[in-house]
C-alpha cells in the first residue's frame, strides 16, 4: 500500500499545555486525555480528532491533534481535573502547527 499524498493528508496542530496544581508523570497525563476525550467526543469522535500526548516532562508537554478538532481538543484538556487522585489544573499556554514553534514559543524552548 503506497502513502497517502500530501494533499490528502490531515494536517495536524501541535496545543502547548502546562498542568498546574501536581507533580503528574507522562503516562498519566495520557490516561487522563485518553479518559476525558471518550467520555467527552465518545470513542469515533476521540479517534477522529486524532488527539494524543506527543510529549510531556517538567509539568508542560505538547498534545498533538488534527488541524479540524482544535477547539474540541482545547476542551478535552479542560475538561480534565483530576490526574492520579490529584486537582489539577490543565492549562492550554497557545497552538502551533509545528512541535519547534509550539515548544519555542509556549514552552521556553523546552
């Protein structure tokens, strides 16, 4: 099976967040987003959007999405509040459409 031609590709978008509140580690940043996204868009609209943790360390990471579902992945990591038995706070810091952009502008270069 050949790839699919850039054209016909979904671009994607990178969201820099910040959780604030607790010390969490990735793997529970990206059961938390995996939670919230089912429970929120259901299970076809969360795989739809193609959201997922591209990374995470220091309490700031990058969630990448495709370029369409912005605003509901901005509302899946609002819609989170707890994270391993822990308030936290997610909060999106700005979109990009790169990970150097989103990682040089909102995240310090980290």
């Amino acid at each position: 099976m050949e790839p699919l031609l850039p054209t016909l590709r979904l671009r994607k978008r990178y969201v820099a967040i910040e959780v604030l509140g607790a010390n969490v580690s990735r793997e529970s940043v990206i059961s938390a987003v995996s939670s919230a996204g089912a429970s929120l868009l259901g299970d076809v609209g969360f795989a739809a959007a193609g959201i997922s943790v591209y990374g995470f360390e220091n309490g700031k990471g990058i969630v990448k999405c495709h370029h369409t579902a912005v605003s509901e992945t901005i509302a899946v990591l609002a819609f989170i509040s707890v994270i391993d038995n822990q308030r936290v706070v997610v909060q999106t810091l700005g979109v990009s459409g790169t990970v150097k952009g989103a990682a040089t502008q909102f995240l310090n270069g980290a």
